[in-house]
C-alpha cells in the first residue's frame, strides 16, 4: 500500500529531530536569509530619547488651556542637547523632526496646524496629549526578545537590528546538500547532446536553484551514469560530506534503476513510494549521518516533489521554525480538470479573477510530468484529493498559492 502524502510528510520532519544544525557567529550584512540559532534580545531602547515625529511645535497643554496664542522660545535642532534648556512658561518651541523633545512636552502640534503672527504662534485646531511625540522604547524596549529562535532573517528584519547598533549574529550553518543525476542518456547543459536519445540534465540545474534559494551549500556531484557500482561509490562519498543527499532519477521500477538498490546496501529505505501524482516513485531514507531524499527523473515530478517535500526538510534541518501556513483557498475551477482516483494530485494553475470580481483557477494545460511549460504561468498547486476522480468546470477545489521559492 502506497504512502500518503501525509504519512510521508510526517516521517520526513520526524527523521530531521535527531540532525541539530551547529551555529556560527556571522556579520549582520551576511545573515541575510540565515536563520537565528538564539533570541535576539535588544540592547537598548528605539528611540533612545524623546524625539519628535513632524516638523512643528512643543507645547505645554497647560500653556495652551491659557491661550491658543504663544511666543517662540526657541528653536529644537535634531542632534540638540536640551539637558540645560530654559523653556519658560506660556510659551513654545520650535522643533523638527527626530530633535529631541523636553520632558515637560505634553504635544508636538505639527506646522500646518498653526498660523505665525507678530505677536507669536496661533494653534488653529484642538491639541491631543501625546501627539507626534515618538517616546523612548517604543519600537524596541531594552531586553525585549526582537526576533525569536529559529527565524528566517529578511532585509526588513535586519534593517531593524541595525537600529539597535547590532554588529553581528548567531544563526545556524547553512545545510550541507550533495546532489547527482542518474542516467545515461543525460547531457551537460551547454554540451551537444550525444545522439537522438541524449536529453538535458535539467533537473540538477533545477536542483541547484532551488537550493540557492533556500541558503544552503551545494555540493554537485554532476552526472553518474547507470553503473551500480558508480551510484554506491557516488552516495557513499556523498554521505561522508553532506547533512542531505538529494538524487534525481534512478528511484523508480525500471531494470536501471540503481539508486534505491544502492540505498538499501549502504543504509536505510524508509520509505519509496508515496500515493501522489506527480511524484509517486519518491525515495526517502538515511546513509550514515546522513539523509537521503530520492527524486523521480521527470521534470515536473522533481519540482513537485522538492517544494512539497524536500522543501520542509531542508527549513527543519536549517532550524527554522515551521509555523508558516501554506495559504490555499477554497474557489471555482473554470475549466473541467481530469484526475484518476487513487493519488493525491498536485496540477498546476493559475489563480485569477473572473469577469465576476470572483477568484476562480484555471488549469494550466496538459499535466503530464515531462511538461515543464504547465510550470511556465501557474501561481498556485490545484491539489485534487486522492478520493476524488475528475472535476467539472465550476466545481470548488482547494487552491495552494505558491510560496517564494517558486516565485
């Protein structure tokens, strides 16, 4: 009996519990995409000091509850000590923005809600307490956790630790990931294909990209032909380096199919089929240390079953928190979608707007899993429950917005 995609899912996270990531100090510039191995705790307080949010003027409420009419005192530069500043009383000043704000400031009322006259400042509209004073500690108070453990760091979340004067980092080191092809009839992309049977290796072009995207250090091993003993040589070299081995071809049923064979005499088989489409010949298991994900050789399927499942491993192995939630939806399909009951099928689809204002999804064409093109426009995975045969045009199934790996 085939694996569900469930069950599959779940052994895969389960295995990575006993592969904890090392952690390393780097540069805040560098630890874009890395994820924190440790709570960033911020060390003082943003802003620092009472500052100002508009160009205008600091006023007492007391001031204003006399008179709606004040003199200038003075003037409040940004960068200004204000430590020995004489602000008497029944008056105002003159601040702009990010200068610091004195103590005894009850609002700062912004320029175009006053008139200048000779004989002082007129305030035109009725005062908030408070209003556009930035108070210290407001966007970040002193020993407050500002990122949590096992964060994916983003430039706006970096952007922010500059603020707080913060030089460097503890993040996890990046996943060590060994990858190879399987097959005789692969080509390096860019070499003349040797004869009319010959086809590209795209998947470990594939491959390579989308680790990129997820930060991890990439070992390629290239092409390895259809030798039993090439393939053992290849995933035992592989294992001694890497936290992941990732195989394209050589996992399904085929007499040349040596892969899983060499699997098996190295190490473990978990699991090897799974009842999805594309993507059933899928091999998962360990050599050594080391983990071991066997994709299927077809385009389509590869893609599909690196973001599905290759995807989370790599997050848990890296340390990141899993707690993102895939955003799907329930809409319309517009067009008729066929489907064979028995797998969990993931096409591919374009989530768009009818006519109507209502979302609706499209499918992108024929599925077969050596059509790369049905990737070319999709935006979304239509995911049709295993249970369910085909679906007609205005039927609702459940849409999967693709993530930014795929984008």
């Amino acid at each position: 009996m085939l694996l569900t995609f469930e069950q599959a899912k779940k052994n895969i996270l389960e295995a990575t519990n006993n592969h904890k990531p090392a952690m390393e100090k780097v540069a805040l510039f560098d630890a874009l995409d890395r994820i924190t191995a440790e709570p960033v705790i911020s060390p003082i307080n943003v802003p620092s000091f009472n500052n100002s949010a508009m160009d205008g003027y600091a006023v007492r409420l007391s001031d204003i509850n006399q008179s709606t009419l004040l003199p200038l005192a003075g003037v409040i530069y940004a960068g200004d000590d204000i430590s020995s500043l004489n602000w008497p009383k029944g008056s105002c000043l003159r601040i702009m923005t990010g200068a610091p704000v004195p103590n005894e400031a009850s609002a700062v009322v912004m320029q175009e809600e006053t008139e200048q006259t000779e004989s002082g400042i007129k305030f035109l509209q009725e005062i908030k307490p408070a209003s556009n004073i930035r108070y210290i500690g407001e966007d970040a108070k002193q020993g407050a956790v500002i990122v949590e453990k096992g964060t994916r760091l983003t430039i706006p979340t970096l952007s922010s630790l500059a603020t707080l004067g913060i030089a460097e980092l503890t993040v996890y080191r990046r996943v060590k990931v060994a990858i190879f092809s399987t097959g005789n009839e692969l080509t390096e992309i860019g070499s003349p294909l040797a004869n009319n049977s010959a086809i590209y290796d795209s998947n470990r072009f594939t491959l390579k990209l989308l680790l990129n995207k997820l930060n991890c250090e990439i070992i390629d091993l290239g092409i390895i032909v259809d030798d039993p003993s090439k393939i053992k040589q290849t995933l035992e070299t592989a294992s001694k380096q890497a936290d992941l081995v990732i195989s394209s071809g050589g996992v399904s049923v085929g007499d040349a199919d040596y892969t899983k064979m060499a699997l098996e005499e190295l190490g473990k088989v978990n699991f090897w089929k799974i009842a999805i489409k594309p993507g059933k010949p899928f091999a998962f298991g360990n050599i050594g240390n080391a983990l071991f994900c066997g994709l299927p050789g077809n385009p389509v399927s590869t893609l599909v079953t690196f973001y599905q499942l290759v995807q989370p491993l790599i997050l848990a192995l890296a340390g990141q928190n899993l707690t993102e939630v895939e955003l799907s939806l329930k809409v319309k399909t517009a067009t008729n979608l066929k489907k064979s009951i028995g797998r969990l099928d993931f096409q591919r689809g374009v989530l768009q707007i009818s006519t109507n204002g209502e979302l609706e999804v499209v499918s992108t064409g024929q599925q077969g899993s050596h059509l790369t093109q049905s990737f070319n426009h999709a935006n979304c995975f239509i995911l049709l429950e295993k249970d369910r045969g085909n679906v007609t045009k205005g039927e609702i199934v459940t849409v999967e917005l693709f993530n930014t790996l795929l984008k």
